[in-house]
C-alpha cells in the first residue's frame, strides 16, 4: 500500500490514478476505533472468484 501523508487512506496499487481505497487502513492499527466502527459496519461478501452478489437494482448485496 501506499500512504498519503495526513490522509484518512492509503491507496492499494502502484498507480495513485488507478489505485483502489483502503479507507481501513488506519483502523488496522486501532482496536478499539475499529470494535467501535465494527458494530455500525456494512459487509461486502466475495467470494472465492472476486465476486460480490448484487441485489434487483445491481446495487452491492451488504450484510450487516
């Protein structure tokens, strides 16, 4: 990962321009920010091929 000095992410690639988001990234280091985040926290479930089910509309299926 990559960090950005004072921001609330890191970037997951090589290429800032095509790099994903890890907005977790300083939550990692955090226990007890991240137990505090865990209870409200939405879930993206994918599985084993890098796919994550969707629901009528094509929105992401989140799991509580």
């Amino acid at each position: 990962m990559t960090s950005v000095a004072g921001a609330p992410y890191s970037l997951v690639g090589p290429d800032p321009c095509l790099a994903a988001l890890d907005r977790a990234d300083t939550l990692r280091v955090d226990p007890d920010a991240l137990a505090a985040a865990w209870a409200t926290a939405w879930v993206l479930r994918i599985d084993s091929d890098g796919r994550a089910a969707g629901d009528d509309h094509g929105r992401p299926a989140l799991v509580r």
